[in-house]
C-alpha cells in the first residue's frame, strides 16, 4: 500500500516526540496514566505551556533609554526582556531576554540586526534556557535576502535541536510572516494589513487602541490563533511598553504555542520596537 505524507496540523495534541511525524496506520497510541504523565513532564516546559489557552506578553520598561531620551537627548536602544503570563491566573510562566550587540541595535535598520533570544520558564537561570531563537546579520532590501528566525529547543542539555522557522516575505502594505515547521513544511502564516487605526494613530482609547492579528492554517486558510496588541496608558509617558495578549485558540501543540510567542515577539521587535 502507499504511504501518503499528511504534514502535522497545528491543533494536534502533543503525543509525539516529533511533531512532524504523525503515523495514520497507528491509531491506538498507548498512553500513560495521568501520575507518569504528570512525573514525565515536571519541570518542562512543554507541560508548563500545553494547558495555557491564553497568554500575556508585557515587555519590560528599561529607565536607562528614558533616561538617554528625555534627560540627555539620545534615542539608545537597550536589550529588550519581556515577561509572559498565564492569562487565566495572572501569574508568570516565561520571560524573554534578548542579546544583541549594543552597535548593531544603534547603527543598523532592524530588520538587519543580527539577534539572539532566550526563553526561560520562570526561575531558571539564564545560562540554561527552554528555547532559544537566533537571526542572521542580513543586507536586506525589499524583497532581497530576507531575514529568517530560528527556533531552537535548548532544554536537552543545552543541545539545539530546531523546533521550527520564521519567515517574513516582503509586502508592500500588510504584515505577512509564514512559520515553517523542522523539516521546513509551511504550517500556520498570517497576512494581514498594516492600515488599521491602532498602527496609522495608536492611542490607548476606542478603535486606536487595539490591532489584531490572526494567524491561519496554512492547509485550510481557517483562523486558528489570535494576537491583540493593546497601547497601554503610558505610552506617551514611558515610550515602547508593549503589551500583547495571545488567543492560541485551536493551537493545542505545545512547541506550535512555543512557535506563536516567537513569532508574537519578533513582531514586536521588527515593527513596534523603534527608539
């Protein structure tokens, strides 16, 4: 009989070691009980996001560029570090260091910048990270040499082993970023447009204060994720303290979740992290 290749959907649960292998001729998966279940996964971060259905990212104030800015007359820009919360309790899960030589944050245009993230469950310390995505120093003009972002599963000892890509095709007027599993098989994308009110006027009241995003099934074209962007009440006072709110909504693959935070803090450093 021929085999067919069915490429993994990202609402499928995580039962697999590797989520691009789904075997249709195997259909009675053993499982364990919930108590080896529970003692397989202590501690991992797979286990600490899988039951998250929403999430929040804040990225944190940094007084050293309001400083530079409103006291000395310098637009510097400082490593970004973000914190990431489970929304249904409010209480923190992740955060999110970036490290990106000083001279290339202020002298290159940001899609240029050659970057290096670190995602940590809360109160590891932050030479042994969950996940870690890296970007290439690239010479990028329009649609020429775009730049791509890797993520990386750190967790096994410090051994990388990808999990997926991000990449961003040039559009003239919309947001387009198409994410790719290990084996470089499209999976989920969003395309959307950059002319709504919240970007062209952001302000943190009414129809100016809100801009979304869906991510969509790269098979069915269907909704399967929501990122919000809110513009907080300070904004005018402590610039670029962003706050997103992620619906993962049919995701329900905790390295497809993993995936959608990347691709919600890339989003923020391509397009809103501007000093």
């Amino acid at each position: 009989m021929e085999e067919k290749n069915i490429h993994m959907q990202p609402n499928i649960n995580y039962s697999y070691r590797n989520p691009n292998m789904y075997n249709m001729n195997y259909h009675n998966p053993i499982v364990p009980p919930p108590q080896q279940q529970m003692q397989l996964f202590v501690n991992d971060w797979k286990s600490i996001l899988s039951p998250m259905q929403t999430c929040k990212i804040k990225q944190q104030f940094d007084d050293r560029e309001f400083v530079a800015d409103y006291f000395m007359g310098f637009k510097l820009d400082f490593n970004n570090k973000y914190l990431i919360l489970d929304a249904s309790t409010e209480l923190m899960k992740f955060t999110a260091c970036e490290k990106s030589e000083f001279c290339y944050r202020n002298c290159l245009p940001k899609i240029c910048i050659p970057m290096n993230m670190k995602i940590l469950s809360y109160g590891k310390e932050i030479s042994k990270p969950d996940i870690l995505m890296e970007k290439d120093c690239t010479c990028t003009f329009l649609c020429f040499n775009r730049p791509t972002i890797k993520m990386y599963d750190f967790s096994n000892n410090n051994n990388k082993e990808l999990i997926g890509t991000i990449k961003t095709p040039y559009r003239c007027c919309s947001y387009n970023f198409n994410l790719f599993d290990s084996s470089n098989n499209k999976i989920m994308y969003m395309d959307d447009t950059c002319c709504q009110m919240s970007i062209l006027c952001p302000c943190p009241w009414g129809p100016f204060k809100y801009s979304n995003f869906f991510l969509r099934d790269a098979n069915s074209k269907e909704k399967i994720a929501h990122l919000r962007k809110e513009v907080p009440f300070l904004k005018f006072v402590k610039r670029d303290i962003d706050n997103y709110t992620l619906d993962f909504e049919q995701v329900q693959n905790p390295e497809w979740k993993m995936m959608l935070l990347a691709f919600a803090l890339f989003l923020d450093y391509m397009y809103y992290d501007r000093k």
